[in-house]
C-alpha cells in the first residue's frame, strides 16, 4: 500500500460520484495490495444456503389439486406448496 485512503462523508451520492472521479486508486494500492479472488472459498466461508432440498412422497392427487390450483393463481405449484408449508408450521 502507497498511501492510506480516506474516504470523507459524503453530503449526497453527486458528490460521492465527483470524488471517486477525482481520485486515481493507483496512488494508494499497489498490485500486491490484492489477492485473487476465490468464490468458491468464500462461498464455503459466507455463503451457507438459505433453502434446503427435501424429498417427500405425497398422493399423486394432492401435486395434481396443487397444480390446478397454482396454475389458477398463475404461480408456479412449488411456490404455492411452499406457502402451504408455511402457513402450517405457522398455525397456532
């Protein structure tokens, strides 16, 4: 690193904008400043899913009712199970 970077407050992202322009990053990085960057690392590190896979075996009828149903709504059928899903572990 050539020198530290100070970045001000800014009053409003116009001026924000104008500084950035005004600066050249080369005068206060060198290219040993930066690593490669390694998505799958820091997915393994930051990215832990939010959704999980499951397998069930439900009556044929129920896909069949739920498909008519979304198809209605005009939703995808898997959306709407999984707002039926939600609903039932919602109940009180």
């Amino acid at each position: 690193m050539k020198k530290k970077l100070i970045v001000p407050k800014f009053k409003n992202e116009d001026e924000e904008s104008d500084w950035w322009a005004s600066i050249n990053l080369a005068d206060y990085f060198d290219a040993e400043d930066f690593s490669r960057f390694n998505p799958e690392q820091f997915m393994a590190k930051h990215g832990k899913p939010q959704t999980k896979r499951i397998t069930m075996r439900v009556p044929a009828t129920w896909i069949a009712k739920a498909k008519e149903r979304a198809a209605a709504l005009d939703v995808p059928y898997q959306s709407l199970l999984k707002q039926f899903i939600q609903r039932g572990l919602e109940a009180k």
